[in-house]
C-alpha cells in the first residue's frame, strides 16, 4: 500500500466535514429566489435514474456547457435540508427514508432547499441549473412540490443486467474508503442502510412482496431490484410531469451524441452551440457491456425486469428463480 493510499481515506474524510460545514454556513444565507425566481429563467432540472445508469457522465456533459449551473451528487445539501435524506448516512448519522412525496415539502425544508439547489443558478451567474442525485428517483414527488410544479426531469435508462453486475462489482470491492468508518458501503452506505430502506420501504409502495424481495440475497440481485423500483417510479410519475419529463437511453447517449445532447439542452432551457456539442461528444466512448454470469430473481420480479429491458431495447435478460 502507497502514501496516497494510506491518506486518501483521511483527506476524503476531511472533505466531507468541510462540504457539510459550507452546506450548513449557505442555509443560513438568504438568497433572491425566496422571493421568486425570474419567469424568464428555465425551470430548475432534475437528473435520476439507478446509479450506474450514465448519470456521471451525462452530468459531466453539463458540467462544461458555459451556461450550465450544474451539482454533482451535492449529498451535503441534501444533507442539510433534513437529514433524513442522507440516505446513506454519509454525512450524518439519522435514521435515513428513502420514499419522499409531496406533503414532506415543510416549510423548513422548501427555505433550505431554495437556499442551497436552487441559489446555486445566483452563486455561479449560469442561467440553467442542473442537479444529479440519482436517488431523486425517490424523491420525486417532494422535489415537485419544492419546485412548484415547474421543475424538468431527465431520466437515463441503462440495460439491467448491465447495471446490477456494475452494482455488485461496486459494492463488493469497496474502491472508496474512509477514515473512521469501516461501516461505510459505496454503494450500500454504512451498516447498507440503502438496502435496508429499499427492502423495508419498496414492498410498501408496491414493488413486489416482502417474501419476494427477502429471496434477494446477492449485491447483484439486490442491484436489479435498485434498477427496478427506480424505473417503476419514472413510470409512476410520467402522467404528473408530462413532457416536463424527457427519457433517454445510455445507449442512445453514446451512439447518438449529438442528436440527444441537442434534444436534451433543449429540454433543460440551454442552447446546443457547435462548440460545447463538440466537447461534450469528445467524452463519450461507445457503450460498454459488463460482463458476468446469469441474473436469477424471483419469477415475477424477473418478468418485469425482462419486460423493461424489451421496452426500451436492450439485450440481457433476468433467469427466473425456481421454487
């Protein structure tokens, strides 16, 4: 083991505490926008889908549009505007929730939220603010309350398979640690608070029995059901937002670059120059495949996975389980 091995997990523990401290210090800041932002600004736009589904890199794509006010995964806001929704408890240690709707939308929360996401767009002078968290697909219904109703929405689908065996190589050989907290899962978060919300909560709203999701015992498994109940809730959620919501596939991101990163600024209020679309296409490299043994879920889990997967025109399929 390096040097740089040995003080990577300190400094990132370190860069934690700092990030929650600027969150806690920028809450307490009032900014315009609590005032109303202006009609002539986009809406403020939302990035969700289950990790590992292209949301980095579509957010890095972003990131250098010169009129893009863009937040990568801000945990530490999320953080701050209630703890609670440190789903992974990477900043503090709360009792997490991962299911928030529209009557969690206090009164607290919608000042911190428009202090910390949506004063972003005054902090960086961009005109089109950008936020990525893959676990807004949870929260979807509390971000259009805070929102007003107005936000945009985009929704990348990568195939399952895919997905879930990049979930388990993640969550299995641990590429990111911290000082001081053994405990802490990249993927599951600490003590796998992530999977204990999504086992305890996702049977609640309709994602399949206790029993079934109980017979999921592999990262890899685990990772299927993740991709399952986050498209589940794109779908329960396509009615209310309309064309408010724009789905792409990652594959349509790398082998139609241009074309979906036109529709895309579009979507989110931006113009596509030359310059930027150039850039932005120099990123991407073709779609990769992960490879890996059979998906065995429960039979009704993986008829729906299955069914996803033929949707939107990808190749791999779940095995249903016997028994």
């Amino acid at each position: 083991m390096g040097v740089l091995d040995i003080i990577k997990p300190f400094a990132r523990t370190a860069k934690l505490h700092v990030l929650r401290r600027q969150a806690e210090k920028l809450a307490k800041t009032p900014v315009a926008a609590e005032r109303g932002e202006s009609p002539d600004l986009p809406p403020p736009a939302f990035i969700f889908a289950c990790g590992r589904s292209g949301t980095t890199i579509l957010g890095k794509l972003f990131g250098c549009h010169p009129e893009v006010a863009y937040l990568s995964e801000p945990y530490h806001l999320w953080a701050v505007i209630d703890p609670a929704l440190d789903l992974n408890n990477l900043h503090v240690r709360t009792p997490p929730r991962l299911w928030w709707d529209e009557s969690e939308a206090s009164d607290a929360i919608q000042t911190r939220f428009t202090r910390l996401i949506i004063g972003e767009r005054a902090r960086t002078g961009r005109r089109v603010l950008i936020e990525k968290t893959p676990h807004n697909a949870y929260r979807l219904g509390l971000i259009e309350a805070l929102t007003g109703g107005r936000a945009n929405f985009i929704h990348i689908v990568r195939d399952g398979v895919d997905v879930a065996r990049s979930v388990d190589r993640l969550a299995t050989n641990q590429p990111y640690r911290m000082a001081g907290r053994s405990d802490y899962n990249q993927w599951w978060g600490s003590n796998h608070l992530k999977w204990q919300r999504l086992e305890a909560e996702g049977p609640k709203h309709g994602y399949f029995s206790e029993e079934e999701v109980a017979q999921l015992k592999t990262n890899q498994q685990r990772g299927a059901y993740e991709w399952l109940t986050s498209l589940g809730e794109a779908d329960r959620w396509r009615p209310v937002f309309g064309d408010r919501l724009l789905e792409i596939t990652y594959r349509q991101l790398t082998s139609e670059p241009r074309e979906t990163l036109t529709a895309l600024a579009g979507h989110v209020g931006a113009t596509a120059p030359d310059s930027w679309l150039d850039e932005a296409c120099a990123m991407l490299s073709p779609e990769r495949n992960n490879t890996g043994g059979e998906l065995p879920l429960p039979p009704r889990l993986a008829k729906r996975f299955n069914a996803y997967q033929e949707r939107h025109g990808l190749d791999n399929r779940a095995t249903p389980m016997e028994g």
